[in-house]
C-alpha cells in the first residue's frame, strides 16, 4: 500500500509540474511582416525604412510593399513601430510586390 500512495503522489506531482510549466511557457512569434514604408532605402534586404502594422497595408502597383523578418531577441512591435537594424534577418522569398498605402 506505501509504495501505491507513493507512486501516485509521484504521477500527481509530475503532472502538476508539467501542468505549470503548459501554462507559464511563453511562445514568442520572431517572424513578422513588416511594411516598407519609406523608400528613400529602396533595396529589399535594407531594414531601414520598414515598420510594422499588423493588417495588410499594401496596394498593388509598385516593386516593393512588404517583407518578413526574423526579428530573433528584439522586442514584439506595436503598430507602427520600426524594424530593428540589428539582430534581424529578412526571410527569402517574401517579399510581396506593391506599395504601402
């Protein structure tokens, strides 16, 4: 009988640690779309001149609208804020043509 209330107490405290760590884990998305916005720095791979908005801004006719970034450890943006220029890396294959509204 010992070792059955001790072979549960272990499965109860193995649950309540995985229980836990479900709900304190943080899931961070690190790729982002983000809006060329200001074409002064016209080349796609540039990270100046983009910013983030979270709904689609772009309009068609123009070479260059938006791009995803791996923004890695840099903090999550808000509406509007720029890209980071360093610690980011543009995703191959993205780049959606067009322009910013």
């Amino acid at each position: 009988m010992n070792k059955i209330k001790k072979a549960v107490f272990g499965v109860l405290v193995a649950g309540l640690a995985f229980g836990f760590s479900a709900f304190t884990t943080v899931k961070r998305q690190s790729i982002l779309t983000y809006y060329k916005t200001d074409m002064t720095f016209p080349n796609a791979n540039d990270p100046r001149g983009y910013k983030y908005y979270s709904g689609d801004r772009c309009e068609s006719i123009g070479n260059l609208c938006s791009a995803n970034w791996n923004i890695g450890s840099n903090p999550a943006p808000s509406e509007g804020d720029a890209l980071p220029t360093v610690g980011v890396t543009l995703i191959v294959n993205t780049i959606t043509d067009g322009h910013f509204e």
